[in-house]
C-alpha cells in the first residue's frame, strides 16, 4: 500500500453517540450530524497526516449529509454489517474503526482494521 493513502478511519456512528448520555436520544439524526461536524472540525486528535473519515449512520440517522472531510454512508439494515463490509472492501488499506462494541470490534480485527473507543474521537 501506497505511503500516501490516507488511513482510513470507519467511525460507528450510533455506537459514538450513544456513548454520550446526553439526550441524543431525543434527536438521533441531530445527534450524527453533530459528530459528523465535530469530526469534520477535529478530525482524530493525536493522528497525523491525512484521513478518510467514514462516519456510519443507520435507524433514524440515516439520511445525513456528507460534509468535506466526512463522508457519511447510510447502512442499508445493520450498521456493524456495513461496518464490516467497508472494512473488508478495503483490503489491505490500513483501516481503523471507532467503536466500543466488542462484537464489532471482533469481527473488524478478524478482517485486520484496528480498533479504538469513542473517546478518541470525543473531546471532553
């Protein structure tokens, strides 16, 4: 793989936000836009150089908009299957996904992608 080729980062959009209890409940797609803005804004703190950022929204967030340095991909049923898809239509590119969920973050590191939790894309 290419030295170039951005990290690419798969960010488990509802896995995130509920790792915040602070009312997305009430406004699920509210809730993935704002992380969608944050990660636009801050990207991944402590990473350098570019990334693709993939933020992955499924239920009622789906439908929300890409902005420039997030792309946001709707999942068409479960958001850890199309996690896993991305993850292994990516291969061998070097992949990170952003999740707590410890059934995901098997199935991910299965396919080769590292993991980290949501608190390296959340500011406190």
């Amino acid at each position: 793989m290419d030295q170039d080729t951005p990290l690419l980062v798969i960010v488990d959009g509802a896995n995130v936000v509920g790792s915040v209890p602070d009312g997305w409940w009430r406004d699920r797609r509210g809730a993935a836009e704002r992380l969608r803005d944050h990660l636009a804004a801050n990207g991944l703190p402590g990473r350098a150089g570019p990334l693709d950022i993939v933020l992955v929204v499924e239920g009622a967030a789906r439908g929300v908009e890409p902005v420039p340095g997030v792309r946001v991909e709707s999942a068409p049923g479960s958001g850890d299957d199309h996690i896993v898809a991305l993850v292994e239509q990516a291969r061998p590119r070097p992949t990170l996904v952003v999740t707590a969920d410890r059934g995901l973050r098997r199935r991910v590191q299965h396919s080769n992608a590292d993991v980290t939790g949501p608190r390296a894309v959340r500011t406190p």
